[in-house]
C-alpha cells in the first residue's frame, strides 16, 4: 500500500506541510507533487464520542457548535485503492455539520460504527473522533491503485455521495442503494481538513473561473437542488413554472433560484430580512416574499396550525405571480410543510428534502388528495446528477453564493452563524489556502461570468 511504502519518511506534523502547500500554490506538476512525502497527520475539524452526551437536557438552539467542534491534527489514514488523498484548498459549512456538532438527532457515531463494520477498509472510519465536512475543493495528491480517471495535481471539487459500488443496488441511482451515505456525516475523513480521503467517484473538476473557496461551497446544495428541480427524479421545472422557494437565500434556496430560472420557470423566493430580498433580486428572483414583513403564524399553538395564515401565503403569492405555484421547494419542515401542502397549485408538487424545524410533520391530507397533489421526497444526487450541476457551474450558469469566508481554525464560529440562521448563502472555510482569492486559471471565463455576478453574496466585500 502507498501509505506504508512512504511511511517511514513522512513529516509527522503539519507544520512541514508548507512544502506541499507552496507546490500547490505555485501550480506545481503532478510528477513534483507526487514527490513531495505527504505528512502523517493532518489539521482537521472533529467531534469526539467521548462528548456525544455534552449537551444533554439543553435545546437544540443552546447545544454550541463552538463547544463541540474540535480543531486538532488527526491520523491520516490508509488510501483505499479506489481513493485518492485531496490537498483540501477550502471546505465550507454545511447544515449537516451542525447537526453533527449537536448531536442531533443522533450522534455520527452510530453511522461510522455501521461503516465499521462492514469491511477492512470501512474499519478505518470507526473511530472515537468524526472528521467532518461534505464539500472541498482542492488538488489530488495520491491515488489508489484503482483510480483511473483522475491523477496527482489535478484540481477537484468532490461532491458527498459515498456508495459501494460492488453493491447492485447502487446501479441505477445510486441514492437508491442500500449503503448509500453521506461523506463527512455518515463517514469519517470529510473535507473540513488539510487532507481528505475521498473516492475517486466523487471527484469532480474544479470550475477554472473561481477561488478556491467559491469553488467549495456548491458540490453538496447545488445538486441537492439540482435533483429537485432539474433532474427527472426530482419534480423538473418546466418553462413558465411558478415555484415557491423556502429560505430563497440560504444555501439550498440560492441554487434552487439559479435552476428555475434558468430552466425558464418563475421563482418565488421566500426569505426573513430586507436585506436578504434584496440580495435575491440580484440574483435575478423578481418575486420576492418577506416572511419577517408578513409575519405569518402557520401555527396557532405546538399542535395547531391556522388554515387562514395558509390563506394568507398562497393569496400572497397569487398576488405576485397570478396563480398557484406548480412547484414547492420545500426543507423547513414542520414550520411550512402545512402551509406547502396548502398552497401547490391542483396537480403540483412539494419536492422535500430536509426538516429543519422538525421532522414530525403535519398537513391537511384533504388538500394533498382532492387537489392531486404529489408529495416527493429527494437527496443529495447521484454523480450523474452532480456532475450536471456542477458543470452548470463550470460554465458560469450557476454562480456561487459565496457570502462570507472563515479560517478552518474557527469552523465552530461558522456553524453557530449557520445554525441560527445569521449567514446568507453560504460560508466557505479556508483550509491549506493561505488567503481568499487564489486558484482562478481561467481569468477571461471569470471576466465573461462577471465579477459583479460572482460576488453578489460578498457584502462584506462592498
Ligand atoms: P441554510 O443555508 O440555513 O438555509 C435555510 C433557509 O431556510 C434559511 O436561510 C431560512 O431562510 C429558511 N428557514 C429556516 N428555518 C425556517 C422556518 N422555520 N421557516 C421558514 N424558513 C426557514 O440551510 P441549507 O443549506 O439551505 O439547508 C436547509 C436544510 O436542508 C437543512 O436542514 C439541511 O440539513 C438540509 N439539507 C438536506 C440535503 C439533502 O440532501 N437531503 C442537502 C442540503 C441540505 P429565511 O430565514 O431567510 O427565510
């Protein structure tokens, strides 16, 4: 195995990681990286099992991100032969990482313990510390001994599905396989770290316009919305489709309006600040809904919800639209489902994906059923599905919303932000990159795309 063939003369601390860092700043070939020994221990973002019980009896809002989420150099594991070793450039936060930092709804640990068990190299993952994180963006630095498609210095972004694939029912979508799961949530050595561990089926090539860090942030919610809206195992929009967006803003929301309107459909963003309808405008999302303003209250009490607020939204979004919308994009969960079910046109769809707000979820059946509505399910995508959405962005027809960058030492700081909603877009952190702005190696694409398009979420930038 190539770890133990070098492992007598690998740097133990990252410390002497500066040479393979300056080799891949200055854009060194393969053949030079591939010389450079890859040190033994690798700078990470982790949990620990022994405080997977920390915040017991608290709410999920008190349960700390910053109090869980450990920065420390960890082992770096055995290469698998279908994996390659990534100098991770950048990472970035997603909602799954809070849910790990808080233990909801359950500890990571039982899901590296199930990979455990399962075969010798899934053993590796099993251990009493969880490396996190589901999207990267960075230059291969080893490969196994089975990758054929990739090579030592070349510059990836790696999307987070993780599927055997000796498993048969990985063979048609593969989120439909039995042991399908999520790197970095549901399997150890994610991408919040100097080196990730990554099969070569979740590579991708790195879009040449951007940074390291806005390269980072799309691989995991742009082909979650790409599956819903784009892919035929979502609920595709069609062109003059009207689609209501939750959280228009945010991570998922900011895809999900790149992909209605650029299959032609009308989104309607729903967002909870003036600052954030602003910000979709200039995404191009000319239907904008301010919750904040609007003040709905979908719920009376804990257990009873208002069909007249339901009323309300979808008189609201008539308002804007003229009628109904075909589609709901829907991820708040037990906040919206209710009003969701409510406002989808007669024959529309609510495409799902999450529950932010609770996944015990209520709605009037006599509304889904009488007006034939179709409640589907959806995540993540398989690598077809991202491989489409991220050429969508290596063409420049989907742009990262990129809106604020954090070093990897404070990922804690970054999940807080996400977990109480404080973010737009998304947050990108800074791994082996030493500062924002570097890894563009197509000036006159990035220049073509715009930059004032490619920082639209950038208010910090002016
Ligand atoms: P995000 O960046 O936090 O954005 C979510 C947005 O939803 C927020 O910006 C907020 O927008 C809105 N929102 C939150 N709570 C709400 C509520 N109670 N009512 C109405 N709107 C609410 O998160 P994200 O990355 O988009 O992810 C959203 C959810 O999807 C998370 O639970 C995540 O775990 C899940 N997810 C699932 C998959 C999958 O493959 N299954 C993939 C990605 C994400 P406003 O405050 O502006 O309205």
């Amino acid at each position: 195995m190539p770890w133990n063939d070098e492992a007598g003369s690998r740097p133990t601390s990252l410390a002497q990681m500066s040479e393979l860092l300056e080799a891949v700043v200055a854009g060194a070939s393969g053949e030079a990286l591939a010389e450079i020994p890859l040190p033994r221990s690798t700078r990470a973002v982790f949990v620990r099992r022994e405080d997977q019980d920390m915040f017991e009896g608290l709410d999920s809002r008190d349960k700390d991100p910053r109090k869980s989420l450990r920065v420390d150099e960890v082992a770096v594991p055995e290469l698998a032969p279908d994996e390659v070793y990534v100098a991770v450039m950048a990472s970035s936060i997603n909602f799954n990482t809070v849910w790990t930092s808080i233990f909801e709804p359950l500890p990571t640990f039982g899901f590296l313990d199930r990979l455990g068990s399962e075969s010798i190299w899934g053993r590796r993952h099993a251990l009493d510390y969880h490396v996190v994180g589901s999207d990267a963006a960075g230059v291969v630095v080893r490969v196994g001994s089975l990758v054929r498609n990739w090579k030592v210095g070349d510059e990836v972004t790696v999307h987070c599905n993780y599927v055997d694939d000796q498993d048969p029912s990985s063979h048609d979508d593969s989120m439909l396989a039995s042991n399908q799961r999520i790197w970095g949530f549901e399997t150890n050595f994610g991408g919040l770290a100097d080196i990730a561990v990554v099969k070569a089926n979740q590579l991708m090539p790195k879009p040449t316009h951007l940074t390291w860090e806005e390269a980072a942030v799309n691989a995991l919610c742009n082909s979650t919305a790409y599956r819903m809206l784009v892919s035929r195992n979502g609920a595709p929009v069609r062109e003059g489709d009207k689609v209501l967006i939750w959280g228009a803003s945010g991570g998922l929301g900011a895809f999900a309006v790149q992909h209605v309107l650029n299959a032609g459909g009308v989104p309607v963003g729903v967002v909870s600040s003036s600052s954030k309808a602003a910000l979709l405008k200039r995404l191009g999302c000319e239907n904008v809904i301010n919750r904040e303003e609007k003040q709905y209250h979908f719920w009376q009490d804990e257990h009873t919800q208002d069909e007249s607020e339901w009323r309300r939204l979808g008189k609201d979004i008539r308002s804007l639209v003229g009628s109904d919308p075909d589609i709901v994009f829907e991820h708040p969960g037990r906040s919206t489902m209710g009003a969701s079910v409510f406002v989808a046109k007669r024959g529309g769809t609510i495409v799902t994906c999450a529950a932010t707000s609770g996944y015990m979820i209520e709605y009037d059946n006599r509304h889904l059923w009488m007006r034939l509505k179709t409640i589907k399910g959806s995540h993540f995508s398989n690598y077809r599905e991202a491989w489409s959405a991220n050429q969508a962005i290596v063409d420049g027809r989907v742009v990262p919303p990129l809106s604020a960058v954090f070093p990897l030492e404070e990922t804690g700081e970054a999940a807080f932000e996400v977990q109480h909603n404080r973010h737009e877009g998304k947050i990108g952190i800074l791994c082996l990159a030493p500062r924002e702005g570097l890894g563009v190696s197509d000036p006159a694409l990035r220049a073509a795309v715009g930059e004032d398009r490619l920082t639209i979420f950038r208010h910090d930038k002016g």
